[in-house]
C-alpha cells in the first residue's frame, strides 16, 4: 500500500515530519518528489496565470470588516 510522508533533507538524511509505520529493518521503494505550494498545486483553478501572486493573495492576513 503506498504511504505518501512530508519529510526534510538534513545533513544527507531524509527526516520524516512524523513516526512512520514500519517495522524495524524493513526494505522499502522510496520516490522523491520536491513539494509544491497549495497555490502552485491549484493553478488554474482561479483565472489567474500568476502563481506567486496567487499564493501571495492567499498568505496574506484577512483584514477584519
């Protein structure tokens, strides 16, 4: 069953965000992959061609009414 995982390269080491689920010596296939930003990840879904403005738009703070 794939497990898909957030994790950091540190010092030549692949660091999992979290515990994973397997067992001690197990051999496992692992894929690289860079993460993307939510913003870029749903580019096109706004009319907008822009992604760093995009994602800009989206960090921003909600001002208050």
């Amino acid at each position: 069953m794939p497990l898909t995982v957030e994790a950091t390269y540190e010092n030549g080491f692949l660091k999992p965000a979290h515990p994973l689920p397997l067992s001690e010596q197990q051999k496992v296939q692992v894929t690289i992959e860079p993460a993307i930003s939510r913003a870029q990840a749903t580019a096109g879904l706004i009319p907008c061609h822009d992604a760093k403005l995009i994602e800009r738009i989206a960090l921003e703070p909600i001002e208050e009414l």
